[in-house]
C-alpha cells in the first residue's frame, strides 16, 4: 500500500527501494501478472503470530497507507471481513472535513493460527483491472513457527510488470518483516536459486573450460505446499 501522497509510480518505486528487505523475492512474471513470495520464522506461538497479524494497526508500515497512520487500519478475520483503513477527518483550510474510508482487501479464508486468505489489489494496482491473492500461511517448525506470505497478481495493468512487481514485492517483504520483527526472527530462508537453463537440442558441446553448472540449493516451503499442509490437516 501507498501513502495518498506518493503520486506516481516513479516515486512509490523509489520510496519502496529503500525498504526492501532481505530474500525478496518475485518468483513468477508473466505479460500481464507476478507472484510475490516472502518467508520467515520466528520464536513466537501461531496463536500469537495470529494475534499479531490480525492486528495490521501495530505493525503496518504507515508510509504505506493513505492516510499516513497505520493506526487507522483494522481486519476482521471472518469470510467477507474487511482490511480497510479510516481517513481521519481534517481541519485543515481548504480541504474536505468528513471522515473517508479504503478498502484495501477482503477476507475470503481465515483459520486461526493456520492461515489467512484475502483477495484485493494494494497501493497504486487498485486504479488498475487486475486482481490479487494474498495468502499468509503459518505452521509449526523445529523452531518455531513458519510464515509463508505470497501476493499473486494477475490482469490488465498499465504499469511494466517487470517494474511494479519488483515495487510491490519490496513492499510485501517489508510489511513481512515489519509483522516479524517483535515475534523474534530466527530465520529468514534464502530465495531460491534460478532454474537451470537446458541448452537446446543440438547444441554444441560446454566449453572445456567453463565450470560446470551449480546444483540447486535446497528450495523453501512454497505456499501452495505451507497451505495444503494446512488443508490436509486442517483445525478441529
């Protein structure tokens, strides 16, 4: 999400260059859609990694939102629940004095201490026809407890896909890390390696002095594998 102030996209990029964290990571892009993928682990409970993400007023970035004050945002974590944000009335010279409203997204799934699915296009994509899912997965670890938190989007947009998603995604990280930070961080996976190009069939054989390709790292829980966890064992 984007300060009301910030007009452009030239400036949302930039002021969200500062803040990207650590393994952001856009692990699709196509012509007209991206996948933002983000995960961490940390010391606390699900119940209180719960608590703490339905509480988006205590830990959202406030330059990222209209009104300049994550305090005025509140969830309702149930089916057709709002993420929506209240501008405060203004009694400044000139400008409207009610108090106005945004709907940044929509509860579609909610598990306490499980996993929160909701639907919405954040900051400058919600002047656009696209369509977002933004799924948070939690579960327990050798550690503590994983969350998984992914944003796809997909739909006509007039923004560069390669441009906006790198924006967005820095966003999704930071927010992560923000909801992260005082339920103490113990780890932070790595994104996951590139694929492997397959040269194509004919082609002529690796120089003898190039070095033979890397073997993939083991990659991350995606999102899909955290929230099917979940499904195929869901809270009773």
């Amino acid at each position: 999400m984007f300060n009301a102030r910030i007009p452009g996209l030239a400036s949302a990029v930039g002021a969200m260059a500062l803040a990207v964290p650590a393994a952001a990571e856009v692990t699709r892009a196509t012509d007209n859609g991206f996948v933002s993928r983000h995960e961490v682990v940390v010391e606390a409970t699900p119940k209180d990694v719960w608590l703490a993400l339905i509480s988006p007023g205590e830990w959202w970035r406030s330059e990222h939102t209209w009104s300049g004050d994550a305090k005025n945002l509140t969830l309702t974590p149930q089916a057709g629940g709002c993420f929506c944000e209240t501008i405060p009335e203004s009694d400044e010279p000139g400008r409207i004095t009610l108090e106005g409203s945004v709907e940044h997204m929509r509860v579609v799934q909610a598990y306490p201490e499980s996993a929160l699915r909701m639907v919405g296009a954040l900051g400058p994509l919600q002047s656009e026809p696209v369509m977002g899912v933004l799924t948070i997965a939690i579960s327990k670890v050798d550690k503590g407890t994983r969350i998984v938190w992914e944003y796809n989007v997909g739909g006509s947009m007039r923004y560069e896909v390669p441009v906006i998603s790198k924006a967005v995604d820095g966003v999704m990280g930071a927010q992560l890390a923000a909801l992260a930070k005082p339920l103490k961080v113990v780890a932070v996976p790595p994104a996951a390696p590139p694929p492997v190009e397959t040269p194509p069939a004919g082609a002529g054989a690796p120089d003898a002095g190039a070095s033979a390709p890397a073997k993939p790292e083991a990659k991350s829980a995606s999102v899909d594998e955290a929230f099917g966890e979940f499904e195929e064992n869901p809270p009773r």
